[in-house]
C-alpha cells in the first residue's frame, strides 16, 4: 500500500496548487475560465510544474499534468536529501534549500512543499523571499534544483578527486 509521498513504480505524484478563475464580460454576462498549477513528480527524483487553462476546471488540470509531464527533470536526490544549500531565484522570488538530516521532513511552504515532495525529497529545510506567487515559488525553486550536484558529478565534471 503506497501513500501520497511513496508512489508505486510508473505512478506519478500530481499535486494541484492553485486554480483560479478569470471573469470576461461579454453581452450575455460573464464568461469564466479557469487555470490550474500542478507539480507532477515520480517521487524518485525527477519533478516537473504544469499551468493550464480551459473554460472549466477538470481539463485545465488535465492540462496542466500533461504539460507538467512534459517539463520533467532530473534532481539529483541523496538519502532522501538534496546534496550542498543552493539559492533558486526567478523574478522577485527567492528560495534557499538547505539539506537535513533524517526526521526532520520537509519544512517548506505549500508552493516549495509540493515540489520537493514531488521530486522524493523526504528532508529539507527551506524559507523563500520576496514573491509569494506560487508559480514564481515553483519556478524559483526548480531553479534551484536544477543547480544541484552530486559529488561524483563535481569530480567528473573537475577531473579530480575531492577527497
């Protein structure tokens, strides 16, 4: 029996973040659609973000999985952990991930939360800055996993030992 955080092999973790409504006024009234933005994760270390937009709620979260499946990538994840601190930023939000040691869980806000969950990450301390916008949070922070690298990396990408 798997949990939300520990998916069965091929399954993905899809998280809805928020969904909001957009009002167009039109002759007969108000026309709304809404979007939707997921964090899709195999909780094995790869993670992706997804936005959508649709005139009804449902298919603009189908749409936002589907593109959030489309924008995967690789973390590079170890022990449950991240490897070094690392800053993410993109435009006014800032985000600073910080590994952990076991038990600690993950201590994030609900944007930066859902992503690191997502990825398999079990032990993080995080704190943001700036923006709140969840998406800039979830741009922010991929930001920052993206600049993540193992030790074995660093010495092959060095061509030497960092004994």
């Amino acid at each position: 029996m798997a949990t939300d955080l520990e998916p069965i092999r091929g399954q993905l973790i899809e998280k809805v973040l928020s969904v909001r409504r957009c009002a167009a006024v039109v002759k007969g009234g108000r026309r709304f659609s809404f979007t939707a933005l997921v964090v899709v994760g195999d909780g094995m270390g790869k993670v992706g973000w997804g936005y959508g937009k649709a005139n009804e709620v449902p298919p603009a979260v189908a749409k936002a999985i589907k593109d959030g499946m489309r924008r995967m990538k690789p973390v590079t994840v170890i022990d449950g952990t991240i490897p070094h601190k690392v800053w993410g930023e993109f435009g006014a939000a800032k985000v600073v991930l910080i590994p952990a040691g076991p038990g600690t869980g993950v201590i994030a806000g609900a944007a930066v939360r859902a992503v690191c969950e997502a990825a398999g990450i079990k032990n993080i301390l995080t704190k943001s800055y700036g923006n709140t916008n969840p998406i800039n949070l979830v741009k922010a922070t991929m930001n920052a996993l993206e600049q993540l690298r193992s030790r074995a990396e660093v010495e092959r990408l060095r061509g030497t030992s960092l004994a």
